[in-house]
C-alpha cells in the first residue's frame, strides 16, 4: 500500500499512552492491548535498542536477548538511518539506560530466552 493510501495515523493511542500514571498501569494498559507475543516482541526490541546504545555487538545482543541478528539489524537501522529522527536514541539517554551496568549472561539466561520476530 502507498503511503499515499495509508489510513491516517490516529494520534489517540499516543496521547493516552502519555496519561497512563504509572509503570504497573502502563504494563497493564499493554497487556489488555497486545498479544503476550507482541509485548515480548516490542521488549526485545527495545532490550536491543538500549544494547545497541551501549556499544554492544550483535553477538553479545543475541545471547543477552534472544533477537535474531535480522532484528538487530532492523533495530540498528530504524534507529540510525529511518527511524523517527533519532528520538530512541534520545529517550535511552534521557533515561540514564545507556550508562546502565550490563549485566554478565547467566546460563539461566541463555536458556530461558526465546526467539521472538
């Protein structure tokens, strides 16, 4: 579909996500809204957005999160090159995420994550 012919982006979910008051009501806002798949998709996705930030390369990405190098790509692209003009980049720095202490891969980690795409 062209963009031409895209339904117009209704700004309604964004403002609304901006009243929610606090984190726990935020994630129960998500899980009312999305699929478990899809949540875990859009945490992983942002676990590799903060990684990314911090310098880590895409094999030390994978076995922290799972995410396919194909993801991690997608992730590094949308934010470098045509994403939204920089704006994950600026919140995971905002946010103090990108000093964060990474953590060293436990073996319990390893096992438990799950390829989500």
């Amino acid at each position: 579909m062209a963009k031409a012919e895209r339904r117009e982006r209704s700004l309604a979910l964004y403002e609304t996500i901006t009243k929610l008051k606090d984190p726990e009501e935020c994630c129960r806002f998500f899980e009312d809204l999305c699929t478990p798949v899809e949540l875990r998709s859009m945490e992983q996705r942002f676990d590799v957005a903060v990684y990314l930030q911090q310098g880590l390369v895409y094999l030390d990405i994978l076995e922290r999160t799972g995410a396919s190098s194909a993801t991690i790509s997608r992730v590094r692209r949308a934010m470098l090159d045509n994403g939204a003009g920089g704006i994950m980049r600026d919140v995971i720095c905002r946010t103090g995420l990108d000093k964060r202490e990474i953590p060293p891969i436990s073996q319990e980690t390893q096992e438990s994550k799950v390829e989500v795409e």
